[in-house]
C-alpha cells in the first residue's frame, strides 16, 4: 500500500577521515512512490546512496528496511532482500548480445550462473522471461545486437532491464539521465515511470525538470544534512533551497 515506509534511515552519519559527508540524515521511503535525492555538488547524496545501498558502512545511524535493521548487511544480501541498483555509469556486458545480458542477470537471481551444463531448454525458459522484460523497457527489437552497439539511451533501458530480472521492491537508481540528450530522457523517464507502477524508485537526479516530472517526494541535502522535504512544488519555493542552488552557480 502507497504511504507505508519501506525503507527508512535513522540519524544516518559517514565521517572520512575528519569530514562529515553525511550528518544525522533521516529519511523515510514511502512504498510505491519515486523519492529523488537531490542536493548541490558536495551535498552529500552519492555518500547517502552508497549508504543505504550498502557500498559504505556508516559511521553512526540505523538503516531499515521493512522494519529490519540492515545496517550491517552486506550487498549481496542486501540484493537477494529485494533491493537492486542501477549505477551512474552503465554497467553491462559490452560483448554480449542485448538477449545474453539480460539472461546473465536471470541467472544470477537463480543462482544458477555457474551452471554451464544445465541442459538448452533451461536456457530457453529464461531466453522468454528476457524477452518479456526487453519489451517491458522498449527494446525487444534489438535482442540480438551486441550491448556494444547500442546508443547511450538503450544501453540505460537495458541497464534497467537487467535490474528488473533480479525483480526488486525497491529500486536505487544513480543518476539515470546523466550524459543523454533529451529524446533519450523522455524514453527514460517514460520508463521509469512505468517501472515505479508496482515498486518503490529512490533516485539521485541532477536534471532538476525530471525530478519535478517524476518525484513522489524529494529530499535536498545540503552540506551532507537534510535542508528541505516535500514536493516539488514545495522544496523549489523553500527560500533556504534556492539559496543552495544559487549560491553554487545551479540552476
């Protein structure tokens, strides 16, 4: 149900050496709904992402999801629970067809990826369950072609794709309109859109229209601390927000 908090995190703290990148950051993840983390350049939001996605331990604070306490749960664990990430820098096969990388990422949900003796018609089962999620994010009709020869905005639509096989509850993306152009955003946004139907999107965003676009509920961090919460239209008319963008020279 829309409005219950499914993942929460509680005076969430990450010191580096004497630096505070993110300090006593309290946020709380309605289930069903798109929260963007935002913020100017050193507000914190890539530590914050690294922390709730696991690649950081934290200095101090609590991270929950589903009400349990997954602050020390390692990654993969973290993965397996139902929460998966898709990263800034397209992560896929380059050399592998469209069809294979989807179906590498099947495997893994199955545990079966090491399992190269598993007879064709196994192979076959996960051939049609990839195909259905290529048509899901758009690209059924490039199956065949290598991940290589996709242009920017589909190699995304099949980073995400290879994110829904591990069929998560919530998922993380890290700036998903970074470096496109704005066909490849609209067919981006559109997707997420779509994806976010029946499960929770957390996303950094710099793309300030986007996030107006697609945001449930947004979240400005500033100096590695909450500043503002609410919606677009609220945090754009929060004085202390427009003074953190401006003074950073963003728009």
């Amino acid at each position: 149900m829309p409005g219950e908090c499914i993942v929460e995190t509680v005076g969430l703290t990450k010191e580096f050496k004497g630096f505070t990148a993110v300090n006593n950051v309290s946020l709380r993840i309605a289930r069903n709904t798109i929260h963007a983390l935002i913020g100017p350049n050193g507000a914190g939001k890539t530590t914050c992402f690294n922390l709730i996605t696991k690649f950081l331990q934290p200095t101090s604070g609590q991270i929950l999801y589903k009400g349990r306490d997954i602050t020390r749960t390692r990654p993969h664990a973290v993965a397996r629970m139902g929460i998966a990430r898709s990263f800034q820098i397209s992560a896929v096969f380059p050399h592998l067809t469209v069809l294979e990388n989807v179906r590498v990422a099947l495997q893994r949900a199955l545990g079966t990826s090491y399992h190269f003796w598993r007879p064709e018609r196994s192979v076959a089962i996960l051939n049609e369950r990839a195909l259905e999620l290529l048509e899901a994010v758009g690209i059924k009709s490039l199956a065949r072609l290598q991940a290589v020869e996709l242009p920017y905005g589909h190699k995304r639509a099949l980073e995400i794709a290879t994110t829904l096989a591990l069929e998560p509850e919530v998922l993380l993306l890290d700036e998903p309109m970074a470096g496109m152009g704005s066909e490849d955003i609209d067919r981006i946004s559109r997707l997420i859109k779509q994806v976010a139907k029946d499960r929770t999107v957390l996303m950094v965003e710099h793309n300030l229209s986007v996030v107006a676009n697609l945001s449930d509920r947004i979240t400005v961090l500033a100096r590695g601390e909450v500043l503002a919460e609410g919606t677009y239209a609220e945090v754009s008319n929060n004085p202390q927000v427009v003074e953190a963008y401006m003074g950073t020279g963003h728009g």
